[in-house]
C-alpha cells in the first residue's frame, strides 16, 4: 500500500482533524491508482 500512502501523503488535504482524500478516491476517482493498489 506504499503506493497509496504516498498519494495521501502527496494530494491528502488536512483540515482541523480530517484528512480528506475525495480529490482521488471519493468523488473524482483515480482508476490507474486503484488498479495499482489492487495489484499490491
């Protein structure tokens, strides 16, 4: 999962206690990312 961490790390936006992540994987999905993630 190295490859998702660090697309948090990367597009991960942190507001007050909330990472939010729906930039890639909740509203506009990343499919390559996906793909990735599912071959690990």
């Amino acid at each position: 999962m190295k490859i998702l961490k660090d697309r948090i790390i990367k597009d991960g936006i942190i507001e007050k206690d909330i990472l939010k992540v729906d930039n890639f994987l909740n509203h506009q999905i990343d499919v390559e990312l996906l793909n990735e993630i599912g071959k690990e």
